[in-house]
C-alpha cells in the first residue's frame, strides 16, 4: 500500500523512504479512531521509546567520556521526555497528519503534548522496523541534533533546581499558585507563579499548568543564580 499524499511529504520531511509504509501509517494512528483492521500506535510508541533511550545514552556518553552517570542522567532525562518528543514532533509537523478520531480532533488532539510525544516515538519505532537500528539512530541524531548539543551541564527539571536551590539557603520549596486560565478547552492557557519565601516571584504563561510550572521555576531561578 502506498503512502497518501500528506505522508509522503511527511515521509520526505523525515529523511526517509519506507519500505514498508504501512508502518508509518500505524504510527501516526491514534487508539482513538483504531479498528479490528486499523491498528494503532501505542506498541510502536513503547518500542520507540526504547529506541530513543538507547541512541541517546550512546550518544550522552560519546559526548562527554568523563561524566559521571550522576551528570548523565539529568541531561538524557531532559532529552527523552515527552515534552521534548513533542517539540520534535511539532517542528516536523507531524501534527498535522495524525490520524485521530472525531472526539481527540475536535479537543485539539493534533496539538496535544501527549499525543505528539507518543507519536513522535511511534514513528522512531517504524523507521527502527523498516530499516533496522543505524536508520532509526541517524533519524534521532538528525532531528534531537542540537537539543543533544546545547543539552545543559545541569538538565535537571527547573522546578527540581529550583527547590533545591531553596532549600540550600534554609528556605522552604517555592510555592506555585495558578493565577489563571484562559482560552477555549482543547487550547487553555494557564498562567501560573512560582514564589520564594524571600517575596521573589516569576510569573509564566503556558499551554498545560505543569509546562507553566517549569517555565515559572526556570526564570525564577535564573534571575536568583544571576543576583547571587
């Protein structure tokens, strides 16, 4: 079966010809419009995630020969979170050809972080299935490329870095208050601060409360190691 028209674009996007297209298909298929005949993504996804993690432990560990696992693990962590598989995804647009059904559609599925993670790590898995390990390695290399390269010395959470950072200089952990949300329900906006007990705050707007969250600890955080 050949490729539709939008997939193949995609498939072209990607860097690389399937030879089984089938696979591609299945990995852009929500659970959500599957059928007996129509599969979906979600084996694809628990095996692309594996993929993932082992391409970027090689290459973590190509990077830097003498970091300790201590170090290793907070930056591989911040590389194959579903956050950062999202914002691959959306830089490919693979949003944009996933086959969802009427329900995730309506809600706003095709910008769903989940869903794009899942998906973007279904797709490493049918490039892993049609052409083996090297193809599906160059694929992640290509696209994680300068994520792998600016990943920071410290990848750990901001509002991990941030607690501990408190909690080095006998403060309590920062409290986040949500100060609002807005925008319809398949797109919210949710505006939230992260507060010292020292008064300092840092406020920050994002499409889900968590992602708001970090983006909150991270600036906070950043203003206090930069006045320290």
């Amino acid at each position: 079966m050949k490729l539709s028209a939008d997939l193949a674009a995609f498939a072209a996007r990607l860097g690389h010809g399937f030879s089984t297209p089938d696979l591609l298909t299945r990995a852009v298929t929500h659970s959500s419009i599957s059928s007996p005949t129509r599969g979906d993504n979600q084996r694809l996804e628990f095996l692309g995630d594996r993929v993932l993690g082992l391409v970027m432990a090689e290459a973590l560990l190509a990077a830097d020969l003498k970091a300790s696992e201590g170090r290793l693990a907070p930056r591989f962590n911040a590389l194959v979170r579903k956050e950062t598989c999202a914002d691959v995804a959306r830089e490919i647009g693979l949003g944009e050809v996933l086959k969802l059904g009427r329900s995730e559609m309506m809600s706003g599925g095709r910008r769903k972080e989940a869903l794009l993670g899942d998906a973007m790590e279904a797709v490493i898995a049918a490039v892993y299935l049609d052409a083996g390990f090297e193809a599906a390695r160059d694929l992640v290399l290509r696209l994680w490329g300068r994520r792998i390269a600016l990943v920071e010395t410290d990848a750990r959470d901001p509002k991990t870095a941030l607690q501990e950072w408190a909690q080095a200089r006998a403060m309590p952990p920062p409290v986040y208050d949500e100060l609002g949300r807005s925008g319809p329900d398949h797109q919210p906006v949710f505006t939230v601060e992260a507060r010292l007990e020292n008064g300092e705050a840092e406020r920050a707007e994002a499409g889900t409360k968590r992602a708001a969250e970090q983006a909150a600890a991270r600036a906070l955080l950043a203003r206090m190691e930069k006045r320290t």
